[in-house]
C-alpha cells in the first residue's frame, strides 16, 4: 500500500479546466466567494462544501477537487 504524503486541493485548477470563474460558482452553489477563494488554501474542507461543489460542477466525486502526493518508495 502507497503512504499518502500530501492531499492538495485544487478547486482553481477545476474551475480553469471547465471555464467557470470563481464568482459564477459562487452565485450557482450559495458558497461565498471568500469561503471559494481560501478552499485551495485550507488542509480541512466542510463535508457539505464538497459535495455541492461537485454537484455543481459535474463531478463524479469529491475526490477530483483533490490532488494526492504519495511518498516515493525511497522515503
């Protein structure tokens, strides 16, 4: 099994990727902009932000606003 060093999230890079601008999803979600703009800044995210984000952006699941870092073998 890998040992996971980093979970970065990347909801800016999701939002370049679809073309959406941070103001639109926070009009299309309810979620403030500021709550949006420290999301990729943050180690812990709220359950329910999550899964509307992924509603709302057509996601398959929460996992895709996340990048996962895995230690090299050599760690």
């Amino acid at each position: 099994m890998r040992k996971i060093k980093e979970v970065k999230p990347r909801l800016k890079e999701v939002l370049v990727a679809r073309g959406i601008k941070q103001n639109e999803l926070a009009k299309l979600t309810g979620i403030s902009e500021s709550v949006l703009s420290r999301f990729d800044k943050q180690e812990r995210h709220d359950t329910m932000t999550k899964f509307i984000l992924r509603d709302a952006l057509g996601l398959k699941s929460t996992d895709e606003l996340f990048k996962v870092i895995y230690e090299d073998k050599s760690e």
